[in-house]
C-alpha cells in the first residue's frame, strides 16, 4: 500500500474515533463548560419507617460524590445543577421464603425521589425516583447489618443519581 492511501486511512479512523469522544471529566461525567456550580438540597425522609441517619447520610454521600467526581463549586442552593428531592421509602420484606413459610431472606429497599434542574441546558432537567435494595439473613436482626445495608444502598443510589444527571451514556 502507497504512503498516501496508508495515511488518508488513518486519518479516516483517527477522525471515526475521535466524533464520538466528546468532552468528558476522568468520571465520565459530560458537563456543560458553563456550568459552575452545583446545589444539593437536604434530602429529608419522608418513608413510614424512619431510619434517623439516612438523610443526613444520603445528602452529604450525593454532596461529596459532585464535589470528588466533578470540578463544579458546591453551593448552598442555586447551583448551574441543583438536586433536590427525599427519601419516600424505606422498607424491609421478606423475599426468599423457605417450605415452612418462613422467610430465609429479608430485603431492605430505599426509594429516593430526585428532581435534578440544569440551569444551562433545561432540556436535562428532569424527575425521578430511584429505588435500591440489599438482602439479609433473616436470623439477623435488621439493626445489626442496618448500618452496613443503607451504605451500599446510598451508594448505589448516588450512582445511579450522579449517571442519570451528568453521564450521557
């Protein structure tokens, strides 16, 4: 193959490769080069069964997680970004049900409903309600692995928020 055609084809490829990059951050988050700034409200727990730490425990995984993953300047309220929203369930069922009827399994389930504002671009605003869950032995009583189970699950959740919003995938 000629010099000319070797390097019109890698030109070709480079520029294949190169139109589906985009701008992103070491996160994978896509943000707009105008946005500054980002806003989490406190998330206060709205569920029937109270977990007294999951609040305070969500906002601030969802606070740290946009000021680790992002180079945005947290706010008060206002922010180019802004997350508001609370927590509406929080729950624990039996899930795995032995030949006694009894349960082997229980599952605690977290549900959170976000309402994410983008002040650049508003097409990205959006509301949802994002739901998680972890299972358990049902021998073990739910305040000893409660501590443990809600910290997966806000992680997830975080996750699962911090994807919606600012991962364009």
């Amino acid at each position: 193959m000629k010099t000319r055609a070797k390097t019109a084809i890698f030109i070709i490829a480079l520029s294949f490769v190169c139109q589906g990059c985009g701008i992103y951050s070491f996160s994978g988050a896509s943000i707009p080069a105008e946005a500054k700034t980002v806003s989490v409200d406190y998330f206060p727990n709205h569920a029937q069964l109270v977990n007294p730490m999951l609040s305070n425990n969500f906002t601030n995984a969802l606070r740290d997680v946009m000021t680790n993953q992002t180079t945005l300047d947290m706010v008060e309220t206002g922010g180019d970004l802004a997350f508001e929203g609370e927590i509406t369930d929080y729950k624990t069922t039996p899930v795995a049900i032995t030949s006694g009827q009894t349960a082997a399994m229980n599952r605690l389930t977290v549900t959170v409903t976000v309402r994410f504002s983008n002040r650049i671009d508003e097409t990205k605003d959006f509301e949802s309600s994002f739901s998680r869950y972890e299972d358990y032995p049902s021998n073990q009583d739910l305040n000893s692995v409660q501590e443990s189970l809600t910290a997966t699950i806000i992680d997830q959740l975080v996750e699962d928020i911090f994807n919606k919003a600012l991962v364009n995938w």
